[in-house]
C-alpha cells in the first residue's frame, strides 16, 4: 500500500530512534580509489524524525568531471568550489555522532572515506544504515527499488534527479515512510557498523593486467618457458625484483605474488632459504631456478594456448612460434582435512596444504573440492548443475511468497521445496510481499506470528501444501512481477553486457535470518578454464572487498545480507565464471543457520531477474551459492546449493588461493 504523504513525526517508533545524518555524493566516476566527489549534501534528523541541519556544496575535485549528461556538474561550473578538505571539518561535524544514512549507501560512504582520507583526516562514521537494504527488507510493491520510484510510492515530491541536495532531502522522506513500513512489520533495521575504511589495508591494489595465456603446468627439469606459466620470486635478487616482473609478464608469463601448489616455477637464488614462498614450494615439490637460469629461459619463452578470446599483447609474442606442449597437471594430492585455516582474517599466501585438483575445462560445472557433501534435500534435490535452463513453473502459488514457520529443519526444508514446486517463492524472513504463512509444529511460538495475524495474512497448516486453494492476496494488483524461481541447479541466461555502466553490473544479493551463535561471510572467486584464480587477488571476501579491476565488489548491506557485483562488460577473457559462495564464521552449521536466499538482478536498485531459496544443508560450514559464467558470447546464472564441511580456507585452497591465518 502506497504511504503519500508520510508524517515526518517518528516520536512513536522508539526502537527506531536515532540521529541521522543523511547523505548523498555526485562523483566522477563509480571507483572510489581514483574518482572524486563533485558535490555533497548532508541533512540531519532527530530521533523524532525531524530536521536538524543542512549543508550542500559543489566541489572542485581537480581532475576531469566524468559523465556530464549524468550529474550536469561541467568543469565551468565547478570552478572556484571549494576544494574537499576545505570542507572536510563541517562535513564531519555533521556525521559525528551519527548513523550515516543514503540510498545503496556503501557507494557514499566509501567515497567519503577516500576524500577523508586524502584530506587526512578520520571519517566520524561508526555506523551506517542503507536504505536500499532496508526497502529489499520491507519489499515494497514497486517496479524496482531506486530512489525515485520510492519517493513515488510512499508519497515523497523529488524536484531534480541527481542533484545532491534535493535527493538528500528526498532520501529524508523515504527514510521516514521506510522506517514506519519497517516499524509495521517489526523488522530489524540492517545496520553496518563500519571499519575505518580509509585504512591502508583496505585500499584495493592497483589493477593488475591478466595473464592472456592459459597455466600449461610446471617447468620440466631442462625445458623451456611456456606463456601462461605461473612463475614467483623470492629472495634477493641482482636485478630489480620489478624488473623481473616486468620482463616475465611481457614474454606472458603470469608473474605471481605467493606460491602454490599450481605454480610453475620458482625464481630463487638461495632455494635451501627459509621465505614462506621457499618452503612452500619444497612442500609442494614446485621446481626452484635461480635469476641466472630464469634471465637465459627468457630469451626463449615458448607459445602457449591463449584464453577464448583474448587479444595477445604483441610484446608477449614469441620469437619463435614452437607448438606449446599439452598443459601438465600435478598429481592428485591427498584432500586438506576440514576446517584447516579458520575463516576469518584470511590473507592471500603462503601457508603449506594441499588442495583438490580442479574440474577439466568443459562447461562448467562444480568445482572437485576436498570431501564434498551433497545437502540431504528432503528427497528433492533439484536438477543436476549441467540441467538445461527450467521453464519457468506455473501452478496454484505462482506469484505467491510463501513465509514457513517453524518445523524440524528437513520438514522446513521439505516445506519449502514443496513451495517451489507449485511455483511460488519460498520466504525466509517477513516482507510485505509475504502473501501466505505455512505454521509446522513448533510454529506458533515463533514472535513473528502476532504481527503475521495483525497484518491478516492467510496462515495455513502443513496439509495446505498439497492442494493449495489461494485468494487474490491484499495489494496484488500493484505488486510487480516475481522474480524467476530458481530450483537449486536451475539455470536462468542474463541479457548480454551493453557496455560500461551500472545496468551491466550484475549483482547477488545473498540474505538470511538474523543469527546470534555465528557470522556469514558472503565471498566470490574469479576463475579461469581450469576452474583457477589468475591470482590471488581474485578472491573477494570481506578483508579485500574488490579485486584489483574492480571489476568485482563485495557490498556488505547489513547484518543479514551481503551483495556481489559482477562488471559482465570488463570482465578479462580469461574470466570464465565467477562463483559466489557463503562461509560460517564460527561452530554452527547451515543446518543450524537455515535457509539462504538469493536475489539476482542488473545492478542493486533494479528488480531482480531470478531467486532461490537454498536450504538443503545440514553439516556443511561452507555453499556455493550460485555461479555467473559464460557459454558463448553469453552469460548465464546457476542456483547451486552445493555444500562442503569443511571451512573457507580449504574451498579457497580448492580454487588455486593460497590463505593463513
């Protein structure tokens, strides 16, 4: 139901009373690490809802203003603003003491760190709250959920787009009808607490270039160099450590940080050292060459077998055009025992432990990761992960959301297979796009049936499930379509990259029930053919939240759901899938935690093309949760489900990322 003309008054909500400090950025660009802010706006809110403050300004950031016909900010029209640590001071008076409050609110907080942090100063932020988050929570009747489509709905005037005052101002109104609508449904408000992001250890690397060529295996004693090897140094060295590199990855070498058990070679003159990178190799049996040998390879570095479609640097072309050797693969090593690295703090390196062989190149398909467990299902596992794309179900709850309450976890998981089946969407948590409510034993002693019977949502028992009788449910002549319907294993294609932009950053938005005995930690791997990292840094998880491209981002959207955002457009041909996964951070398992649901659509406000609910787990500690991979000139999305007991560390290990402690 549409809120027009929300009241400003939130005195009653008291477990939603705060000090808001509400903020929206115009930038030059969407990569905080190198583009800048043209213009800030900050309006504060009491606790009742009421404003306090106000402050805008346009900014000349120095450089460059981006896209124009976006923001309408021309260098002419910049020139002589302030510059931002001129500002930086009345700026973070503002946020002091405040929860920080925007729409798709990592973007705006992000970049306000970097610009804190190039003033030098500290970003007095310790919480934020997105409104994006907290509207996919409440899960209002709109097409999609942008800015302007909710102040649409819940009844806010928006004057001028992206202009960063009056969406401030505009966020201020939908923040308030979001509050009440979630106050309605006795929702929890996803609240971040936030790391002092311009810390050093977060800034993303620079981007590295990847490798063109495929990894052909290690180096045989007496044999020669082949593009694609992976190849590490360690030690001291006569020539530049830089230099090396350099020249290793103008011959198309993949010129590694860390060594694993897929490293080629390593460069070394005191191989009897005792660096991480040398003991990891005399563990791994990694052949070991000093600089000398490796100067005299390079002058007849061999052909090597090009990614699919990848353009060939013409420095990285051979002299001589030998035919490249069959990729070598290292024998199968004894799988890691579980949880042998714990799941949090994880850094790229140089810990010995063996991991799985990877899956062959063919069409993708599961990784062969150490002691899988297929998740006991209730009889209903889904179809199998290489399953043609699934007609989109029809049946008695098509377009319905249906919320299970309480249950044994198989009668639960049973419950919301069956819901599948008949072609609704199973719920995890309360939203008003929750049409029904299925109450197993133990149910009605969950707290959220009073507000399910305030709000008169048809409740059912367990025998509702196998002939279901539905009535139009209140509001759905408004509702937009449902998302597609996933079963796990199910297959939906994605419409093709147009180019640069947001619509082309494909997202997956994983959520959960509130937990207290543990975290989850959302993760994605970037892989090639031989279901590998190219390097280390193509493991993004809540410590390195974005690979060097930027080409993937881990959003951390509140305690209760994590957002992975896919660039289709950029990603490097050698990029043949990216895998989103989840993690337990502590001793309860997916059994324990319950079910996962994922959301998948282009870029974070717009309305999602597919869902799942994945809740087959029992012991496992790690999931796959879904898959973006190419087949062809297109890209496709995968619903996996697949579970492993073992910890992050070790699926980590299974994709070619080294990891300690």
């Amino acid at each position: 139901m549409s809120l027009a003309s929300a009241p400003s008054d939130l005195s009653d909500l008291r477990d939603y009373a705060f000090e808001w400090a509400l903020v929206d950025v115009e930038t030059s660009g969407l990569v905080p690490r190198r583009d800048r802010v043209l213009s800030v706006a900050v309006v504060t809110l009491g606790p009742d809802g009421e404003q306090t403050g106000e402050f805008s300004t346009l900014l000349d950031p120095g450089c460059d203003p981006g896209p124009v016909h976006v923001h309408g900010l021309t260098a002419e029209r910049l020139r002589g603003a302030p510059a931002f640590e001129q500002v930086a001071e009345r700026i973070g008076a503002l946020l002091e003491g405040r929860v920080l409050v925007a729409h798709n609110a990592q973007f705006d907080y992000d970049f306000l760190a970097h610009e804190f942090a190039r003033a030098g100063l500290r970003l007095p932020v310790d919480r934020r709250l997105c409104t994006l988050a907290l509207n996919r929570r409440v899960d209002p009747p709109t097409d999609d959920l942008k800015l302007g489509t909710l102040a649409a709905h819940y009844g806010v005037p928006q004057l001028k787009a992206h202009d960063a005052l009056d969406d401030t101002r505009v966020l201020a109104g939908v923040l308030r009808a979001s509050l009440r609508a979630a106050a309605g449904l006795d929702l929890p408000l996803p609240l971040v607490a936030c790391p002092p992001r311009q810390d050093p250890r977060f800034a993303p690397k620079p981007p590295k270039t990847p490798c063109a060529f495929r990894n052909p295996g290690r180096l045989t004693p007496g044999g020669p160099l082949v593009q694609g090897m992976k190849i590490a140094v360690t030690g001291e060295t006569g020539t530049a450590r830089a230099d090396l590199v350099l020249r290793g990855v103008a011959a198309g070498l993949n010129m590694m940080g860390s060594v694993s058990r897929h490293t080629s070679a390593l460069v070394a003159n005191e191989p009897s050292g005792g660096s991480a990178k040398a003991r990891r190799a005399r563990a791994e049996g990694v052949p070991v060459i000093d600089e000398s040998a490796f100067l005299r390879l390079l002058g007849d570095v061999r052909p090597g077998t090009p990614h699919e479609g990848a353009a060939i640097p013409e420095t990285a072309r051979p002299p001589h055009p030998v035919p490249a050797p069959e990729p070598a693969r290292p024998p199968h090593p004894v799988p890691p025992t579980p949880a042998a690295v714990p799941d949090r703090g994880l850094a790229p390196v140089r810990e010995p432990a063996p991991a799985p062989e990877p899956a062959p190149p063919s069409s993708p398909t599961l990784p062969a990761v150490p002691a899988p467990r297929e998740p006991d299902a209730g009889g209903a596992a889904g179809p199998k992960p290489g399953a043609k794309r699934s007609a989109k179900p029809r049946g008695p709850l098509t377009g319905r959301r249906v919320l299970v309450l309480g249950g044994t976890h198989p009668d639960a998981v049973a419950a919301r297979t069956r819901v599948v089946e008949l072609g609704g969407a199973a719920a995890i948590n309360l939203s008003a796009g929750v049409t029904d409510v299925v109450v197993l034993d133990g149910g009605h002693g969950d707290r959220r049936l009073a507000r399910i019977t305030e709000l008169l949502l048809p409740v059912h028992d367990a025998a509702w499930l196998v002939a279901p009788v539905v009535t139009q449910a209140s509001g759905a002549e408004g509702r937009r379509a449902a998302a597609h319907v996933l079963p796990r294993g199910g297959v939906v294609d994605l419409p093709l990259p147009r180019g640069r932009g947001p619509a082309d950053r494909w997202t997956v938005t994983a959520s959960w029930a509130q937990q207290t005995a543990c975290e989850i930690d959302v993760v994605a791997f970037v892989l090639d053919e031989d279901e590998q990292v190219s390097f280390d840094e193509d493991f993004v998880f809540y410590g390195a939240p974005e690979n060097p491209g930027g080409t993937v981002r881990l959003l951390s959207d509140g305690p209760t759901e994590q957002t992975v955002s896919v660039d289709l457009a950029t990603l490097p041909p050698s990029a043949r899938k990216v895998v989103v996964a989840a993690a337990i951070d502590g001793s309860p398992a997916f059994g324990d935690v319950g079910a996962l649901h994922i959301v998948s659509g282009p870029g974070t406000s717009a309305a999602a093309l597919a869902q799942a609910t994945l809740d087959a787990a029992t012991t496992e500690r790690t999931m796959l949760l879904a898959e973006i991979y190419r087949r062809g000139e297109s890209w496709r999305l995968r619903a996996v489900g697949q579970g492993y007991d073992h910890g992050l560390g070790a699926l980590a290990r299974g994709y070619g990322v080294d990891v300690t402690d």
